[in-house]
C-alpha cells in the first residue's frame, strides 16, 4: 500500500502535466476562431498564465478553462511541439473544417504533430 501510495505522489510531482486545457475562442469583425489547447508536457503554470492568454490586439479574446478539450472539433493536431522548446500539446480546431487544406501541413510539418479527424 504504501508503495502505490508513493508512486501516486511520485505522478503528481514529476514535471508531466495532469488533464489540462483551455479553449480559446477570439473573435473580431469577420472573424470567429475557436481552439482547445489540451496539455502534454507543458509545465502547468506557464500553460496556464502564458500559452491560454494569447495576445491578440483587435480581436476579442475569451478563455476557458477544462480538464479537457470538447467534442465536436473537425481536426486535432496531436503531439504538435511548440516551436524553439521541448514542450507537447494537442490542438483541437473547432469552426470552418475546410481549413483543414492549411492546418493539417502546419500539423504535420511545422509542428511535428499528427493531423487527426476525431
């Protein structure tokens, strides 16, 4: 028991991240965006105070918070690797699934990732 009970803490501790997410939907004139960023490896509180606040002058910007990315997304780039640093993420798109033609190279090519349709 006491053996489960440290491999419990050891899981909470190390520096992978437990379910987290956040969906950020911006919106401007002509424009309605939604994504949800679902945490791989990212250390929590930089996912949380720099990768959900996305610095979009112009555009009104509104973030949730969830354990993890909803249904209903026409694409997920997984695994996608941020760029210049070691960290992981899935990228679930939400919207106008044509523009799959110009996520799904970015996915797999920029990102390293793999273009899924959930």
């Amino acid at each position: 028991m006491r053996l489960m009970e440290l491999s419990l803490l050891l899981a909470l501790c190390s520096g992978e991240a437990l379910a987290q997410a956040c969906v950020v939907h911006s919106t401007a004139e002509r424009l309605d965006v939604k994504v949800c960023q679902q945490n791989r490896n990212i250390p929590q509180k930089l996912f949380a105070d720099g990768f959900c606040q996305p610095n979009l002058p112009g555009q009104k910007v509104d973030v949730q918070y969830v354990d993890q990315c909803p249904t209903g997304a026409f694409g997920v780039c997984s695994n996608a690797q941020v760029a210049n640093m070691p960290y992981r993420q899935d990228i679930h798109y939400y919207g106008v699934a044509t523009d799959a033609a110009y996520l799904k190279p970015f996915c797999e090519g920029q990102s390293q990732g793999n273009w899924l349709k959930p």
